[in-house]
C-alpha cells in the first residue's frame, strides 16, 4: 500500500504486482547503513562496498509475508508530535532477505513519463531498527542514486518486488509509452552514465 499521497508509487506497485504476481511495497532509498554495521555485519561477507547499500524503510506498510517476522505497533516519527493511539497499526520488522527489484514509473513537471529498473537483493542483516525496513544491496548503487535518482528529480520512494524482474519491468514500461532513453537502470561500473566525470 502507497503512502504519502504518492500516486505514481501506487502505480508503480501495481506494475509490479502485475509483473511479480506477488505482493510488493514501497521504501524510502535515502537512508544509509551505520558504518559500524557495515563494518561488524557486512564488510567481508558480502560482495558489495558502503555505497552499494542502503536501508529500505517505511513506517509499516509492507506485507507481513515479506517481513521476517513481524509485530503490529505505533508509528514512531508521527508519535514524536500526535499521541501515540492515533498512530497505531503498522507493522514492524525486518523485510526477508532474498533478491528484490527496486523500480519506479514517474512523470516530470511537463507529462514526460520516465522510469528506472535495479535489481540487487536484502541482505540477511538484522537493522536494529524500526519500521519495515531492511539493508538493502544494489551493485554500484551510489553511481545509480547520483546519476539517475538525484539527477531525474525522482522522489524518495521506490517500489519493491520480491524477485528479480527487471527483465520484464523494463518492456512494461516501454510497453505504456516510457522511452528506453528515459528508463534508468544501475549500470556496470565499466558504462559511464552521461554526466559521469570521466577522470574519477
């Protein structure tokens, strides 16, 4: 379920369940791991650097079948200013680890659709943390987030399939009149993005 008014995550959700014929969910991509996490948990057992990570997070709208295990509680940033009991009823609890594909469909300021695809897995790393939420691995993520998140002005929520099919998100999003020049993807550190300084 969408969250924030967020239309266009509500449709890219629907997508995805079309494509993924599965549950899915919509997470926050601009928050980062600890680095002593990265440190203690990561580093050295997975094959993914600090930018290649991120924590995927919401307040609690994601399905409890993709939650490791899961409690029903209180939104904790909304109880910061309204009393707790008028914030009740999301879920909480690390997302399962598996492979994911984060995409999203958005239109700009002049009806231009865009999108983007990335596909990377939730890593088996408990966060310590609130929400539904979990770390969240993207090979070369930080590239991606720079070149293709920041730079298309996209909005801080993505959309989340259990699986991988970026393969056919791709096609859907042709298929409804995105042009492949507009869709983004996570490209392999040996492809510079347009805007990518090439002497770095």
């Amino acid at each position: 379920m969408s969250c924030e008014v967020d239309i266009y995550g509500a449709l890219s959700e629907f997508i995805g369940a079309c494509v993924s014929e599965d549950a899915v969910t919509l997470l926050d991509i601009n928050n980062t791991v600890p680095a002593d996490m990265y440190e203690e948990s990561i580093k050295g057992k997975f094959d993914y650097t600090s930018k290649d990570i991120f924590m995927g997070f919401h307040c609690g709208n994601t399905s409890s079948r993709k939650l490791s295990s899961c409690s029903m509680k209180y939104q904790m940033i909304m109880a910061r200013t309204l009393p707790e009991e008028v914030t009740q009823g999301t879920l909480e609890g690390d997302i399962m680890p598996g492979d994911i594909t984060f995409f999203r469909l958005q239109s700009t300021a002049d009806a231009k659709l865009r999108a983007y695809v990335a596909q990377g897995e939730v890593l088996p790393v408990a966060t310590k943390s609130f929400g539904s939420i979990g770390v969240f691995a993207i090979p070369q993520m930080g590239r991606f987030y720079r070149h293709v998140l920041i730079e298309g002005n996209y909005p801080h929520h993505g959309a989340v399939a259990f699986g991988h099919f970026g393969r056919s998100l791709f096609e859907v999003f042709k298929l409804i009149g995105v042009e492949p020049e507009e869709i983004g993807y996570n490209q392999p550190k040996e492809m510079r993005y347009k805007t990518e300084n090439p002497f770095v």
